[in-house]
C-alpha cells in the first residue's frame, strides 16, 4: 500500500525512506531524501525522474543528485516508473503523475510544502517532467493539474524532437502518436515556471532541443530560463550535479536559485 516503508534511515544530514509503494506494480517504488533540519518555512520538493531512454534505469541512479539537493534543504523524492518493454507511449507517464501526486499527498510528513512542488529530469526524465508540466491529461488523470506545479527543470531533455538513433523509438513511441509526445506541443501560456540546462558538447540529445523550447516558451509568455554549459556532455551535466563531486558545480547552483526563487 502507498505510504509503507522498506526502510527508514539517517544519513549524512538527511533522512532517507526506501521502497516507498505509490502503487501496486513492481516498479511503482520511490525513495526520499528529506534534509534533517526541519526548522522554518516547508521545504520546496523536487520530484527527479533519472533518465535511462525510457527503457533503462532506476532509482539508486539518482541518488547522487538526490542527496545534493536533500544537502540544499529541498525535499527529494526518486520514483521508479514502468519502462520499455512494459509500458510505450503515452502509458509511461501515469507512473510519474502518480508519484507526482504521492508527493503531495505526503510531503508534509517529511517537512516539504505540497504547494512548492517541481518536477526536474535527465534526458528521458527531463523529457516525462517536460510532458507533465505541459500536456495537461497526465496530472489531470490524478486530481491535479499543471499549475499545481511550481517549477519545471530539465536536463539535457528532447522537448522538441524524439532521438530515432535507437532502433526501439519506432516501438516506444509509435509513429501516429509521436507528434504528441513532444512537450512543445503543447504549451498554452499557462507553464508553470521552467529551468533548462544543455551541454553545448552533448552529442547524445541535441542541445537546440533546449533552444527551440525556450523560444517557444518565451513566445507564449511563459517564464523560461535557459542554461548553456560549455564543454558539458550529455552525462557530464547530471554527474556534475552529484553530492560526492569534489568542485563546485554550477549547475547545482543554477538549479538551487531557480528553485529559491520561486
């Protein structure tokens, strides 16, 4: 049942739950990093789809990122979702709304403030955090909506074109459809607020897909940050983000102001 823990632990300066059931699938697990110190305004949420091609992934990949952001006082919740082959287009986004959802429903209990919720991803997860913040159907389907969304932040995400370079993409995201998985799409000028972060040498994802969406963003009115990292890669942008990376990173900073200032 939602809300039942496989584990509970303190760690470092953060309290972490394990294996949190949001559904009843397998895969409908997630993890949160609560910052220990509870002291104050709720904290802000940060629900982070890692990335993984919508076929790959899982949880314990996002632990670094989780931990920075635990570390800077957001709340983070980690969810697995169904992927390839068990879940194609658009069936792979109920399981984020859902967590989305979860994440409402419970942040209270680990010190967050449910009306201070972003959604945030790598490539494929920056792709699925883009689609709940733009089409509204996902959110919708659990009581909610996208302006219920405080933020949107995304790396190295494909927003504007799908990549057809992996044989899978035909089967993933079926050919009638594709023009519906793209978050730019979508927009009507009611976005919630949104952060997005390239590497200029990602040749994985192309970084004009930040470009694009920026620009249609700002042409519907909608408030759009856009970050360009020199030399960053498709991997590097994420990894950079980590808690065990011994150097600053500015996209960990570019991410805690977004998220400060709204």
């Amino acid at each position: 049942m939602a809300g039942v823990f496989t584990s509970r632990a303190r760690e470092n300066d953060e309290e972490r739950a394990d294996g949190v059931a949001y559904g009843e699938a397998p895969r409908q697990r997630l993890d949160v990093y609560a910052p220990e110190s509870r002291t104050g305004a709720d904290r802000p949420v940060v629900v982070y789809f890692y990335g993984g091609g919508w076929q790959s992934g899982h949880r314990s990949d996002a632990r670094g990122v989780a931990q920075a952001l635990a570390a800077h006082g957001i709340l983070t919740i980690t969810p697995d979702y169904r992927i390839y082959p068990d879940a194609v287009f658009p069936g792979f986004l109920d399981d984020p709304a859902a967590a989305v959802r979860w994440a409402r429903d419970h942040a209270r209990e680990f010190g967050g403030d449910p009306k201070r919720i972003f959604v945030m991803g790598h490539s494929s997860g920056a792709h699925i955090a883009a689609m709940l913040a733009t089409d509204p159907r996902y959110l919708a389907a659990q009581g909610m909506a996208k302006s219920s969304l405080a933020g949107m932040i995304g790396l190295a995400g494909p927003y504007a074109a799908i990549p057809t370079s992996d044989p899978h993409m035909d089967v993933i995201f079926p050919a009638a459809l594709r023009q519906q998985a793209l978050p730019i799409q979508f927009l009507s000028g009611n976005e919630p607020p949104m952060l997005l972060a390239a590497g200029t040498a990602d040749t994985d994802v192309d970084p004009r897909n930040s470009d694009r969406f920026a620009a249609a963003l700002r042409a519907h009115h909608d408030v759009v940050e856009l970050k360009r990292y020199a030399g960053f890669g498709h991997d590097t942008i994420v990894k950079s983000l980590a808690a065990t990376q011994g150097t600053p990173s500015p996209v960990l900073a570019d991410v805690t102001a977004f998220i400060a200032a709204h």
